[in-house]
C-alpha cells in the first residue's frame, strides 16, 4: 500500500519530543501551554492521539484528535480538489491548401469541440510539391479558420511558415 503525502507530513503521540507545546482539546478549545508528556497523558485518556498541526509555531501548536478521522478527511479534501482541476492538452487539426468546403467544415466543428472541452488546438497546413507555389492559397484558408474561431478562441501563436508547413496554435477564451 502506498503510503498517504499527508501521513508524512505530522508527528504524532510520542513522535513529538518538544518539551513545552500549544495544546488544542478534542472540541476546538485552547488548553494552553503544557509539557508534552502531559498533553499526551490527556489525549491518551480520551481514547484520541496528540497530532502536532502547526511545528513552525513558538511553542509548536498540537491538538488532540481522532488521526484516522484527521487523515481520512484530509485525503478527502486533496482528491476533491484534484477533481476539479483540468489537465490542458494540445489537440492537432491538419488542414489541406486544397480542401474542400465540407472538409474544412469538418474540421472547424472538431476544432471547437476541443475548444470547448478546455483543449489548446494546433492547427497545421502541410505543403506538398507543387502546393508550395500556391501558399498564399493556405495562407487565406489558416486566415478564414482564425475568423471563423474567434468567438471560441485565442490566436496563442500566429501562423508561421516552417519549411513547408504552417503553424497555428489557438486557445480557449477564459470564461
């Protein structure tokens, strides 16, 4: 079994050697400074543990509580908050100098689809033999598709030619 970030993170019971600390009761009530051996003793006779929550602190705070409970919610509260992040991925759309009207609609449509999923979208135009005396032809097609993309999205890197590819990265607009 993995052992938990969070359990590496506390001393507790007879792990805290500090002389003097702050101790917090088991409702949230300050008992004030006592020995560790004493706030220990305590938390031993209500059945709960002496946790060390704040070990910068002067004297260092600890409270008595169930630890099994404190981990247990702790653990909770991090894969709550991992729920709710979005890892941003880079999707690619290849576009053709040549394409047609209902393929670069296609493409489109999949473009903001990404978009809208909160994906960054890099479209690319390839240049093949011949085609390279017509980019400017390409050149109008990447321009129509960063028209028509706006509403959805943010121009993060312009179009550049590469050797015989051009490149266009669009962002997500922030909500």
């Amino acid at each position: 079994m993995e052992e938990s970030p969070i359990l590496k993170e506390h001393r507790i019971n007879e792990r805290i050697r500090i002389p003097e600390i702050r101790v917090i009761g088991a409702e949230g009530n300050q008992l004030g400074i006592l020995e560790s051996r004493e706030a220990l003793r305590m938390a031993e006779e209500q059945g709960l543990d002496l946790v060390e929550i704040a070990p910068d602190a002067k004297p260092p705070v600890c409270k008595i509580m169930d630890y099994g409970k404190f981990i247990y919610a702790e653990e909770k509260k991090l894969k709550e908050s991992r729920k709710k992040q979005h890892q941003t991925k880079v999707k690619e759309i290849r576009l053709g100098p040549q394409m047609g009207a209902h393929d670069y609609q296609v493409k489109l449509n999949q473009a903001k689809e990404f978009l809208t999923k909160r994906d960054k979208v890099k479209v690319s135009m390839r240049f093949r033999g011949r085609e390279m005396a017509h980019v400017d032809l390409g050149q109008k097609l990447i321009d129509r598709f960063i028209e028509d993309i706006a509403p959805l999205a943010n121009v993060e890197h312009a179009p550049k030619m590469e050797g015989r590819t051009i490149n266009l990265v669009v962002s997500p607009k922030q909500v």
